[in-house]
C-alpha cells in the first residue's frame, strides 16, 4: 500500500465530517446562528399584543425586554501520528483514527446540548428563572411550570413500573401530560403561546427508550387515555429520541420543534477548521510525527422555556 499522504487525511477528514452524525434532534430543538464577536447577546422582547375591539381609542403595549449573552468558547481536538506509523500503516488504521476524529467532531453539539438540558433546573434562561423550572411569569402569563412531578404510583396504569423504569402506559400518560403543558403556556400578553404547535420531540435516557417509543407508536387502553392519545397523534407529530449521553434516570423532556424559535441555542464564532502539522514542517523536523488538531469557537444557550418541558418520577 502507498503511503498516506497529507492531503489524503485532510479529505477523509471533511468528507466524513459531512456525513450525518446521527443526532437528528440536535436541529430539532435548537437553533444555529453565527457570532462575529467574543459574545452575543439575545434580546427577547415580549409579546405583540392580541387584537382588540377599538374602544375609546388604540391602546398600545410597550415591549419588555430580557436579554441573554452567550459567550463564544474555543474547543478543540489534537491528533498526532509518528511518522514510522504513517510509513508503516497497512490497515488504513490512520485513516480510521482520521474518520473517528471527525465523528467525534460532529458530536459536539450533542454533548454542548446535553449538558445543557441536563443542567435546566438549575441553570437561569432569559427571564432570571431556571429554564425547566415551576414558577415562570411573565407579565400577564400568571404561574407557569415547565417543571412536572409526576407521581407515578398515582397515575391510572394497568401495569407499574418504576421510577427508574416506568411501564408504557405511564410513559403514555406522561408524554401526554408535557405535551399539554407546552400546549397551553401563555405569553406576557396572556396569550396561548404554542396554540399552533404541530410537532413534538420526547428525548429520553436509553432505559427509557423501549417504553417511550412503545408509548407512541401502540398506545396503551388506560381508561380513556388509549383514545385519547391516538387522537393526539392526528394532531401532533410525535418523535422518541434515546439520548446516550444522558444520565437520567428519572426524567424525560419534551420539546416543541416547528416553532421559529427554539427552546435551545447554538451559537458558532468560527466554524470546524483542521489544522495541520505535516511534511515539511518545524514539528515533523524536531518530532518525526504528524498533528492533526480540530478547532471551533462555539457555545450554547436557552431560547424560549415555554418549547420545552421535564417531567420527573417521584
């Protein structure tokens, strides 16, 4: 086999990092947008008001602003190869090393993303609240919670589980209970925010997968809940998600996904770029060996709290 060469790792490279990474959801629940400075800061300026019967004259509402700031953070990822390994590489195991950086690359964001939610409860969004949290209000909204206990001894299912693992009905009945949730949040005007909301994702941890996607796909006969629930999915597009990364064991979320803003941020100064130490170089002269080094100036934040909600077993 001929040796590999530079450019060769630099394409196996960007090439597999254009392959789909497999985290579909990361799109879903977040939006992307580019930074050209250290920290980006996120007005959220209210609600525009409903329309109302002209008496007595307009009456205009003013718009409250909260802001958020999101600071840029440069991230990166090294590799190096000695050259007699290069030289000697008869199983592409350079190459393999080369494609699995650029995997791991790709999944970046699910890591950000994950910490992220997993972080909700005790973590501030826009309005000075943790994000999945009980007591959000905002002007004329009232108390809102996106923050569910759900006691799961006391819900009407045939069959028990556990916390830990609970049985497809009580998947069922809870998934309901955070869509309506979502479904009913209102705005600082006391408006119904998501009345127009159509699609749903449910990211679970992996022990909660089978029950999950069994609550959705064959609901369940509880009372009047399997009716219920197949009538839920005419209306709403439902999609499961296992998270790996999640180390819940309790907990689940769910989030709105066809609104314009989304419940999470992405927020990227520089985009992926390799760099490389190769032939030629000082490095190779003094070290006999090859860098390849990953970079990105990039972070994460919370959009809006009222796309998303958790519901916890107790």
């Amino acid at each position: 086999m001929d040796k590999i060469t530079q450019r060769q790792v630099v394409g196996e490279f960007y090439k597999t990092l254009t392959q789909d990474p497999g985290t579909a959801w990361i799109n879903q629940v977040s939006n992307y947008f580019t930074s050209d400075q250290a920290s980006e800061e996120y007005a959220w300026l209210g609600m525009s008001p409903q329309m109302r019967e002209w008496i007595g004259g307009r009456n205009a509402k003013g718009l409250t602003e909260n802001s958020l700031t999101i600071k840029n953070v440069h991230y990166e990822a090294t590799l190096e190869f000695l050259l007699r390994d290069l030289n000697r590489d008869k199983t592409p195991q350079a190459m393999t090393r080369i494609r699995e950086l650029a995997r791991r690359t790709n999944s970046h964001w699910a890591g950000l993303l994950s910490t992220l939610i997993e972080n909700g409860e005790s973590t501030a969004c826009y309005d000075d609240q943790y994000f999945f949290d009980t007591d959000h209000s905002e002007g004329d909204s009232g108390t809102q919670s996106n923050d569910l206990a759900i006691n799961i001894s006391a819900l009407p299912a045939a069959n028990h589980g556990s916390t830990t693992a609970p049985s497809v009905e009580e998947m069922q009945l809870s998934i309901f209970q955070t869509i309506m949730a979502i479904a009913g949040f209102k705005d600082n005007q006391g408006e119904p925010m998501n009345e127009d909301a159509t699609s749903f994702v449910v990211l679970v941890p992996m022990t909660f997968y089978q029950a999950a996607l069994q609550a959705v796909l064959t609901p369940r006969q509880v009372g009047e809940s399997q009716t219920a629930f197949s009538e839920l999915k005419k209306k709403f597009s439902i999609d499961v998600h296992p998270n790996p990364r999640s180390s819940w064991t309790t907990k689940f979320a769910t989030f709105r996904t066809d609104s314009e803003v989304k419940p999470l941020i992405r927020q990227e100064e520089q985009a992926v770029s390799l760099k490389v130490k190769g032939a030629g170089s000082e490095y190779e002269f003094d070290n006999d060996a090859h860098q390849y080094g990953v970079d990105a100036w990039r972070n994460v934040g919370y959009g809006y709290w009222q796309m998303a909600c958790i519901a916890t077993f107790s």
